[in-house]
C-alpha cells in the first residue's frame, strides 16, 4: 500500500508539472503558425478598472492609460468604485472632463459584480482589464488590441512585470509559468487571464454567473464559446510585487475561490465537446493545485520506504536535500539566483493551495475581500 501511494503521488506532481508542458510543446509542434493581418479601422476600445479604496494609486491610473498611444477618440476609460471611503471617488470625478467616467457602488458588491456592471456600460468592441496599481507600456492598449484582427481569437493575455525597462523574472518559477503561457498561447489555448492586463471581445464577455466576472472565469468562458486565448509577451504592465507572505495569501484565495470553479468548468467542457480545453483545467488546476496534498503523501510514504531497498534510501536522501534547499531558500530569499529557489517555491505554492483547500471545504469560497494598503 505503502509503494502504491508513493508511486501514485510522485505520479500526481510530475503529470502536471512535466507531462503537461511536455504535451503543449508537442502540440505547439504540430501547429501551423498563424497568419494574421493588422486592422483597416482600429476598433474601438473600453479600459475597465475596479476600484475599492485606492485613492494613493487611481490618479497614476488614469493618467497612465490617458497617456496611450491608441487614438484618444477610440479610448474609453471607466473606473468602478465598489463602495470606495476615501477620496478614490473624487479624483476619479475629476478627470470627468477628459472623458474618464465613474461607476459608483454605494454597497460592498466585489470585483466581479463590478465588472459586469462596467461591461455592460462600455461602449468599445474591446474590452481592457487591468487593476487600479497597475501601470502599462506606453503601447501595451496596442499590443492587446492587435491580435484581435483575427476573428478567431476572442481573448489576448498580456505579461505582467516588475519592470518595463528590464527583465526582472525573480525566479526560475516566474519564468516557467511563463513559458506555459507563451506555449498555450501558439496553440490559441491560454488558461485564464492575468487580472492585471487582458483584453476581450465585448460579447464575449460571459461569466457563468450573472455577478461573476473572475479573470480566470472570464478567459476560460471565452474559450467554452469556440474562440482563441492568445498570449501577447509585448503587451506589458508593471504591477508592484508581492511580498512571499502577500503571495502565499494570494494563492490562499485563488484556490479557495477557484478549484470548485475549475472542477465545474471541466464538466462544462466535456459536455460542450472542449476536450483539449477539459485537459487543461484537469492537469493546470485541478491536478496543480493538488501537488501540495501529492507531495506530502510522497514524503511521509518515502520515509516509510526508506531501508526497503537501496534505490528508495537514493530517493529517501535526494528528498531530504530538496527540503533542505527550500528551508534555506525561505532563509536566504534574496540571496539565491532563481533556480535554486525552485524548491522553496514549490512548497511555498504547496502548502498554501492546502490551506486554500481547507478555507475552501470549511468556509466556501472567498467571494469578497480588502486588499492590502497600497504603498
């Protein structure tokens, strides 16, 4: 019983963190490149942001997208303020003469209902999501915008930074979770959207719930209708980066809030016929944000193989130096090129998608909340 649990769990973390990748760079292969052509009549475009109390960031904002290089005549900008107390309201109030608009709710409604409040008060083709401390490129409305010239694409995802002068990938980690992305976007199969900086097309926009709008929930529906998810690495935004204790709360919510989510979503899809699409919420979600639970059964089946065989004493030992590296990445966090804090990562993202689940099987999942104070 011992052997069958350990093989299983080992099987558990390398089916996602290395059959998949290796199924997309196979797929990727056998893909003809796409053939795309710029627009005739550029579309017209509305930045949606979600506001809640962020009155130190949402001047920086507006200018930020106001500074754009899309036309000003095809540019809308609408700023949702979900029951703001501080002067969000105001500053945004006065940037009405520049055709900035505010949504006002006067009841705590969360990002999602606010969002699809705004959709339906936009008037461009193209939608622009992004986040009130996010900051873009001065071509990144641009960049989200071009790759909908071709009609088989309904969703483009752009690339979150720490800056956008240079690369600043903290870790080994970042750089393979953007990998995937540039994978999953040749094949039109991006999974999900960054919150931060996406686009879609306005009538694609279609949350399963009638007050949902979830930038996971968003791209995966856009994908349930037939149409392509692409991956833009030149649409780029600068979003300030968290902290590990910020991080580790982030992934605390995503999982809590989403794994029920993504387990409907993949019934939903092999109902409609999305096959490929019901893969890749098993072995990018739902597997994924399991390997916390894998892991440790790996562990604690390892240890009581250890002595049984000289080959399980290898693995016994090789495990115990991989838990070592990732104490002495939690120590010496800035101390360490990327690579080596790969195992410090791994049970960073670990431990915190157990403690999703347990909030998630305990409370329900996270509907609303307070972001930290924006610095």
């Amino acid at each position: 019983m011992t052997l069958f649990v350990f093989w299983i769990s080992v099987g558990m973390i390398v089916l996602p963190l290395a059959g998949y990748p290796a199924l997309l760079f196979v797929a990727g292969r056998l893909r003809k490149k796409r053939k795309t052509s710029p627009f005739s009549v550029l579309p017209r475009v509305t930045c949606l942001v979600a506001a809640r109390n962020e009155a130190s960031c949402i001047a920086r904002r507006i200018e930020n997208l106001l500074s754009q290089d899309y036309p000003a005549g095809l540019l809308e900008i609408i700023v949702g303020s979900d029951a703001s107390t501080d002067d969000t309201d105001e500053i945004v109030k006065s940037y009405s003469d520049r055709g900035v608009f505010l949504h006002r709710s006067e009841e705590r409604a969360g990002k999602s209902e606010i969002m699809v409040r705004l959709r339906d008060l936009a008037k461009g083709e193209i939608l622009v999501l992004t986040d009130a401390n996010t900051v873009f490129r001065q071509d990144t409305v641009t960049r989200l915008v071009g790759p909908f010239s071709d009609p088989a694409v309904g969703c483009v995802d752009g690339s979150r930074r720490n800056s956008l002068t240079v690369e600043t990938c903290e870790s080994a980690y970042w750089r393979y979770e953007t990998l995937l992305k540039k994978m999953c976007g040749r094949l039109g199969s991006v999974l999900g959207s960054t919150g931060a900086v996406f686009a879609l097309r306005k009538g694609l926009f279609m949350p399963a719930g009638p007050k949902r709008a979830d930038d996971f929930e968003i791209g995966v529906m856009v994908r349930m209708q037939g149409k392509e998810c692409v991956f833009n690495p030149a649409a780029l935004a600068l979003e300030p980066s968290d902290s590990d204790q910020s991080q580790y709360r982030r992934m605390v919510r995503i999982v809590a809030q989403y794994f029920g989510m993504a387990v409907r979503f993949f019934f939903m899809a092999l109902g409609r016929g999305r096959l490929w699409l019901a893969l890749q919420l098993l072995l990018h979600k739902i597997l994924r944000w399991q390997i916390g639970v894998f892991a440790v059964l790996a562990v604690v089946s390892l240890y009581l193989l250890a002595g049984t065989a000289p080959f399980y004493n290898v693995l016994f030992w090789l495990s115990v130096l991989f838990n070592l590296a990732a104490m002495t990445g939690a120590v010496l966090r800035r101390g360490l090129p990327g690579l080596f804090l790969m195992p410090y990562y791994f049970w960073l993202m670990g431990i915190s998608a157990i403690h999703g689940m347990a909030k998630l099987l305990l409370r329900g999942p996270t509907l609303l909340w307070d972001h930290e104070p924006r610095k």
